[in-house]
C-alpha cells in the first residue's frame, strides 16, 4: 500500500514539474517575441 501512494505522488509530482517546465518555455518563447517586436527597443543595425 506503501508503495502505490509513493507512486501516485511521484507520478503527479512528474506531471507538476513537466507541466511547469512547459509553460515556463512557452511563455518564454512569447517574451522573445514580443521583445522583438517592440517598438520602443531600437533595433541593432548590421552593417
């Protein structure tokens, strides 16, 4: 009995962290984006 509530919480603590880890790239990627975007930031000139 033990052993399957250990593995139940590690299973929704694996869940957690994946789902955790998914948003945090995700929202990552929209910062990138919108700092790209941003009219306010002049942009590097490559000459």
């Amino acid at each position: 009995m033990d052993l399957i509530i250990f593995i139940v919480g590690f299973l929704i603590f694996v869940i957690y962290l994946v789902t955790f880890m998914t948003v945090i790239y995700r929202q990552n990627k929209i910062q990138d984006q919108e700092l790209e975007n941003d009219p306010e930031i002049p942009k590097k000139k490559s000459n």
